[in-house]
C-alpha cells in the first residue's frame, strides 16, 4: 500500500486538490475579513448618521423650550403656553406636544388640548428631576404613558423661573418615540436590525427593530462602553437570540447613547453563498482529480494483477498437473499430446521417453494395447471415441488392467478437435461401495441379513404374492435367558453365542429362504412358498429352529443354554402389508414369550383381541393409578413358635370399575410393559408407609418391587420419600425383591441394597428356589430376609425338597438371616416346615391378604390356623 501511495498520479492528484483547497481557504478567509471590515464601516457610518439626526432633533425640541420659557418669564402673568405655541409656529411633527406645569406639580397649560381641570403629575420623573436640579439643563426622561393622547412619549423639560430665580415649575416637550423608526426607513436596514437610544443610565429612550428590547444595557454593551464612548461589539440576542454587530456612539451635547445593530445572518449572506460557490468548486474539482488518479490506478492495478494472476494460474497449473491424483491428458485437433501429468504415467505404467509433447494419440494406444489394458484395434478404437464426443460432446468408460485395478476415463471434447481426458483409479472406490453395500444390508457381528434387507425381501415377497399368488411365513425369534449369559461372561461371550446361534438357524433353513438378525438377540426367518401345507411346514421348521437353539453350547470352555420364542405370521391368511405382517408375527412372539417361553405360537385373531384387551387394560389402569382408584390389602408373617404376628406383607389390589376384581399376575405385566410399573410402585410404597403407622410399632411392612421398577427407577430415592413423607420409620420398611433383580446390573443393583441398608431399611429375597437361583446370592447381597417359594412347599412330601429347604435353612442361619416358608395353607405343611427348622412362615392357613382395618395382630394358635385354613 505504501508503495501506491508514492505512485506520480497519487502524488499529482494530492497535490491539486491541497493547492484548490488552499487557494478556497485563503479567498474564504479575505471574503470574512472583508465582510466584517464592512459590516463595521457600513455601522459606524449609519450610527453617525442617527447621532446627528438625534441631536439636530433634540436641539430643535430644546430651542422650543427656551422660547417658550422666555415667554413665560417675560409676561408670567399673560403667559399663554397654546397661543404662544401656534402664533410662534413651534409645535413640530416630533414634539407631539408642549405643556406647563407649575411649581406645586400641576399641569395647566398643554398645546394638545384645554383641560377640564389642571392635572398633578408631581409624581412624574421629569418634574421631580428638574424640581431638585439647581442647573439649567434640559431633561430627557424615560419614554411615560400620556393620558392626554393615550401614547407614550418621551418627555423632554426645563426649569422655569421666577423673576426672584426661585423654581416657578417646568415647560415639558413631547418626544414622539417613533422617529428611531422613521430613521431606520431611511436608512433600509437589513432583516433583524434595530435601533435604539438610552441614557447613560443604560434605560431605554426609543427603539426600533426589537421583538422585546432589553429595559436596560446588556453585559457586553456596558463592557464596550467602558473602553471607549463610540465603538461596536458582536452582540448575543440578549431578547431574541439574533446575534447582530452592534455600533454605538454617546452623544457629545446629550446624555444619550444611540445603538445600531445589524444582523449576522444579514451581515454573512453574501460570503455563505461565496463559500457554498467556492466549496462547490473545490469539491467538484477534488472528484474530478480522484476520478482522474483513480483511473489510472485501476489501469495500473489491473495490469498488475493480471501479470500477477498469470504467474499465479501458472504456478497453479503446474502444481495441479503434479498433485492431482488424477491422471490428465490433453490432445488438440490432429489428436496430438500436449498436455499430461506423472499420474497418467503411473496409472498405465508407460515406459521413460513415450509420453512426450506431441505423441500420436494412436502410438500411446498401441501401447495400450499391447500391454492387454486396452482390447480395440487402435483406428476401431479412435473412430468411437471421436463419434462419441462429436455426438454427446462428453461420455465415460472404465477399463480393468491387466494389474486388476479398475481405471475410470472420462472424456471431454474440445473446440478445436482435441480432448481433454481424466482417468482415476477407483478399485479402492469400488471396494468400499461394495462394502457399504454389505454394511446397508447384512449384520456385521452373524453375517446374517439385517433388518433392512430381511424388510426389502418382505416387500419383494409380497408384491410377488400379489402377480403370483404364492404363500410364504415370517418367524420372528427371541432368545430366551440369553441377558444372563450375557452378563455373566461378558459381552464378548454374548457376541460369541449370536454367531452360534445364527449359524444354527442358517443350517436349519434351505437356501431360498433368508434368515436375519433384526438387533440384539432378535432373529427373524422369511420361509418361501413351496409345495405342501404352508401352516404345517412353518410348524415343522420351528420346532426345529427351538430344538437347534435350545441345544446346549461351549461359550469360552463355558457350558451354555440358551432357549427360543418363536412367533409366525402366515401370507396371506395373516395379511398382505409388511407392518400387518410383522405386528402379527410379533403378536403371536408375545404370546410364546407369556406362554412359558422356548415354544412357538402362530399368530391367530385370539391374539389380536387379547393384544386389543391388553391396550384397553393399560389405559384403564393409567386412569386407576393417577385417579387412587387402587387398593393395597397385607398378609401377616407369621411367627411359627409363637404365633405372633412379626410384618405384613404389601399386595396390591384393583377392583375395576366395570370387570370386577384383577389379579396382579394380569395387570402388574401390563404396568411393566407400559413403563407404569415405577409409578404404581411408587404409589404402593408410600400408601403401605401411611397405612404402618396406623399399625403396632412393632410390624414390618414389605414391599415387593419388580425387577422393572428396581431397573428404571431410583429406589432409595423413593423409599427415603415415602418414609419421610409418611413418618414411618426406615427399621420398619422391609423391601422384597426377586432373583430376577440379581441378574441385572449386579453391581450397581449391589451398591442400590447397600444404600438402602444404610438407610435402615430391611431387603427381602422373596420367591427364592425358581428361575436362576443361587445359594451365591446369600453370600454376595446384605439380604435379611430368605422367602422360600411356595412350589417348595407343595413339594414337602419329595425328600429332595426336604433336603432342598433343611440345606437352605441350614445356610441362611449361619449366614444369620431369617428364613420365611410362603404358601403355608396346611396343618400338615406347617408341622413340616417347623420340623426343617423354619421359624416364620406365610400363608392362607394363617391369613388371606385383607384390607388393613381388617388386619389382626393378636397371636394365631393352632387352633385358629385350622378354623383359617377350613
């Protein structure tokens, strides 16, 4: 920037537009000079003028004066002061009036009129004046208001005598106020002049040009007059805020002092429309030399940009040539080379010295085609080139080398003749689109078709159903107990087990057929038409996929097994759209996963009504839950040795509004799948605390929470609530949870039972004997409390069973937790229970689950379980 800025044009152009400028600001300067000079003249002369006129008028008034006094003191006797007056020709157009006032302040005698009565104006300024000045002088007052005329005047006055000199009273002149103006038509004065005549007291006489002239001199008048007796000074506008060049003279014969102020936009008009003229001119020019300097240096610029673009689009074209990983090649119009780059060279492996600045395209290509990259005779070849880019101007083509790779050459035809060519290696390319491909569309753990590949086929199946009319079944398996494997030996074990476990399923199906992972361990199968029974031969391959899946499996040196839910959907018999046919497959899974699990259902319209039932209960029971249309009823603990009643167990109840009574094996399934179970949980816990302290203070109350609720909720949160919120003691709140807790989660569900312990409250392990149990578990978790399940003590008359409970008893006593057999309903049951050791026992031979204001603590005797029980 520096360097442009030294360029001769800019030093030029700068250089004028100073030199105009200057040349403006010293005439400008001159032209202000000049009109102030002026102004200053023009008010010195006018001021010169207005003293003059004021004293020649006031000498006039005052020579009348002391012609009517001195006939006044010839003959006071006869003096008459109107005959006088007119016969003498005295009264002019300024004194507007003459009048006598005698020595004791009445007015008797005016040239304006005869008076009714002589008037006092004693009062009056210019008589008390003269009344106390020993000197013969004439007077000038403050301008009065006359009540003869009605008018103000300025009154003018002077001493009459007595023949002994003593005062004898005044002749007093009126002054018209309006000659100033009469003056200043004489004189024309400018826009916001004035005119005006003071005292040397500073008050005013007679104005003229003033919207509301100043009563008394203003600050920078009287600091002017101070210096000198006649001058000028820039006055403010004091009462109007016009500032105006005021010129001023005190008058040599009178105590007067006349000022002339011009104003300044007046005194300025022609020197701003000077400036704007000058301005215009100096910025005229100035665009006209930038214009001018800015051409010039928009020629030079773009000169050299373009020798810098040049330069750049050359170093730019050498680098691309050299970096892009494209091969390029250009030919002119005789199909000669003139352009390539070292990747041309490298992709085709042409030897040193072939490709050269003005190569035939046709001995390239016979090289080409010796080396097998290319399969055309070289002329074949050159001719549909040249045909294809006369007719589309543009195609491509890909040629597989002899080393593999896969060379794409796109080809673009040129005005003169020739071509432009680039070729790009795209073998890694096309690598990964087939690997995309396989990713878009298979499982990379099984290697099994995914979901959306296994729907695509589901769809095509489908649409040739409808041309066809062919039937075909969609499975959809679950693994069942595969999340216990998969916690117990890890991720990688549960990986491990997929790949089995689809291995199995693609051996258990014929090729037509597709088998898919669909996520996690969801497998599904589309079995094809074929001949025979579509319905039976669904129900044949099921039974094989369970018994090939249920097989036992070596996971790591692990023993592994594993089970499967299979649910089926029939085309067309279960519908003709993807989502119709994949509802019902899953509806008829549901139904293998409630039936037991490890077994297969084929989808029927039963299942669509218990599904339909099942979303009707749900909204019935999320109106239950928020309107507390639940109940909770308790079942007593028994102390086998005494019969005391020792905690009470929490059930909750539902008596539906129209369907009567639901038991909690139906609608806690239904609260777990709808994600209500937390809340109904919730609801439970904090309805048993406010129930137990209306209970002895000695009672437990337990609460059962279901695996779900103890996953996607925080339980110690809730307990400390409802304990809190009730009043209820945390020693008095027993939690029971079942084995399916363990299996989730276990540490983090250990650190959850820890917290709860320090809190005080007391953890239950209820239905132990089923589903995975484990004597581990009493060893690991801070359980107080062991609850046999009741299959156990149906079982008591089997010795293994026997054998089963005196081991755990045996356990749980060293490990000194209390151990509670449920489902007691028996005499027989109880003797055997006590006879295994077991000191607390449940169950309706002692009590049904009631209301709590139907519980009852006292001991139950033998005697009472039997009248229970019956």
């Amino acid at each position: 920037m520096p360097r442009r800025l030294l360029n001769p044009a800019v030093l030029l152009g700068v250089a004028i537009i100073a030199l105009c400028w200057s040349e403006v600001a010293y005439q400008l300067h001159s032209d202000y000079t000049e009109t102030i000079d002026l102004a200053v003249e023009r008010g010195d002369t006018m001021a010169r003028l207005f003293e003059k006129d004021t004293i020649q008028l006031l000498k006039g008034i005052d020579t009348t004066t002391l012609l009517l006094r001195q006939a006044y003191e010839n003959d006071a006797e006869n003096f008459d002061l109107v005959k006088t007056a007119r016969q003498s020709g005295l009264v002019g157009d300024v004194a507007t009036e003459f009048a006598q006032i005698t020595a004791d302040g009445y007015l008797i005698q005016t040239t304006s009129g005869q008076l009714a009565a002589p008037i006092y104006v004693g009062d009056r300024k210019h008589f008390i004046a003269q009344l106390n000045n020993p000197k013969d002088e004439l007077f000038i007052g403050d301008p009065v208001f006359l009540r003869s005329t009605g008018k103000y005047s300025i009154p003018v006055a002077r001493r009459l005598r007595a023949p002994d000199g003593r005062f004898a009273g005044i002749i007093t002149g009126q002054v018209n106020p309006l000659f100033a103006e009469q003056f200043s038509q004489t004189l024309k004065l400018g826009p916001d002049s004035n005119i005006s005549i003071r005292g040397l007291d500073g008050v005013l006489r007679a104005s003229y040009g003033f919207v509301k002239p100043p009563e008394q001199q203003t600050a920078v008048m009287k600091e002017a007059m101070a210096h000198a007796r006649d001058g000028h000074f820039w006055g403010g506008g004091a009462a109007d805020g016009v500032t105006r060049l005021v010129s001023y003279r005190t008058l040599t014969d009178f105590p007067l002092v006349i000022t002339i102020g011009e104003g300044e936009e007046h005194i300025f008009a022609d020197f701003r429309h000077h400036f704007l003229i000058y301005f215009l001119i100096a910025a005229a020019l100035t665009l006209v030399t930038a214009m001018f300097v800015a051409i010039i240096m928009q020629r030079q610029l773009a000169l050299e940009r373009t020798n810098s673009r040049l330069e750049t689009v050359i170093g730019q074209f050498d680098t691309a040539l050299s970096q892009i990983s494209q091969g390029i090649t250009m030919y002119d119009g005789d199909h000669k080379l003139v352009v390539w780059n070292d990747r041309f060279e490298k992709i085709y492996g042409f030897p040193p010295g072939l490709i050269t600045v003005g190569r035939p395209f046709l001995e390239i290509l016979a090289y080409q085609i010796k080396t097998g990259n290319i399969d055309q005779a070289p002329d074949r070849y050159l001719a549909m080139r040249m045909e294809r880019l006369l007719k589309d101007r543009s195609y491509s083509a890909q040629h597989v080398l002899t080393n593999g790779r896969t060379v794409a050459v796109f080809n673009h035809a040129l005005e003169n003749g020739g071509w432009v060519s680039t070729h790009e290696d795209i073998t890694d390319r096309k690598n990964s689109e087939t690997r995309i491909e396989q990713l878009a569309h298979f499982d990379t753990l099984t290697g099994l078709a995914n979901r959306n590949l296994f729907k695509e086929r589901v769809d095509e199946t489908l649409a040739r159903y409808r041309q066809h009319r062919g039937g075909f079944a969609v499975f959809l398996l679950d693994l069942d107990k595969f999340k216990g494997v998969n916690d117990t030996l890890g991720h990688q074990s549960g990986d491990l087990l997929l790949k089995d476990v689809a291995n199995r399923i693609k051996t258990a199906i014929r090729d037509v057929d597709l088998a898919a992972r669909l996520g996690g361990d969801e497998f599904a199968v589309l079995l094809q038409a074929s001949e025979g029974g579509l319905r039976e031969r669904s129900e044949v391959l099921a039974a094989r996929l369970i018994e090939a899946v249920s097989a036992p499996y070596e996971i790591d040196g692990h023993p592994v097994v594993v089970g499967c839910s299979i649910g089926i959907a029939l085309i067309p018999e279960h519908g003709e759209r993807i989502d119709e046919v994949l509802r019902n497959a899953d509806l008829a899974l549901y139904k293998s996963k409630n039936a037991g699990r490890n077994c297969f259902h084929t989808y029927s319209t039963k299942m669509k009504a218990e599904a339909d039932q099942r979303s009707a209960l749900e909204i019935d029971l999320r109106e239950a839950i928020w309107g507390d249309q639940l109940d909770v009823h308790y079942q007593p603990v028994i102390e086998l040795d005494t019969g005391r009643v020792v905690s009470v167990e929490a059930l909750a109840r539902w008596n539906h509004k129209t369907k009567g009574p639901i038991p909690p094996s139906e609608f806690i399934p239904v609260a777990e799948d709808a994600g209500l179970i937390v809340e109904l949980g919730n609801w439970i816990m904090l309805k048993t605390c406010h129930d137990a302290m209306r209970m002895p203070k000695d009672i437990k109350v337990a609460v059962n929470l279901s695996p779900v609720q103890f996953a996607k909720s925080n339980v110690v949160e809730a307990a400390m609530f409802a304990t809190a919120e009730s009043g209820l003691a945390t020693e008095r709140l027993e939690l029971e949870i079942t084995e399916g807790v363990l299996l989730e989660e276990s540490e983090q569900n250990l650190a959850t039972l820890r917290q709860l312990k320090d809190m005080g409250v007391s953890i239950a392990l209820d239905d132990f004997g089923v589903g995975f149990s484990s004597l581990a578990y009493l060893t690991v978790f801070p359980f107080d409390k062991v609850k046999i399940d009741k299959s156990f003590i149906k079982r008591l008359d089997r010795p293994e069973t026997s054998a089963v409970i005196a081991s755990i008893v045996q356990l749980t006593t060293s490990l000194n937790r209390s151990t509670v057999a449920e489902g007691i309903e028996t005499q027989d049951q109880l003797d055997r229970v006590r006879a295994l050791g077991l000191k607390f026992g449940q169950g309706y031979l002692f009590s049904k689950p009631v209301p709590a204001n139907e519980l009852k603590f006292e001991s139950v005797s033998r005697g009472d379980a039997k009248s229970n029980a019956a």
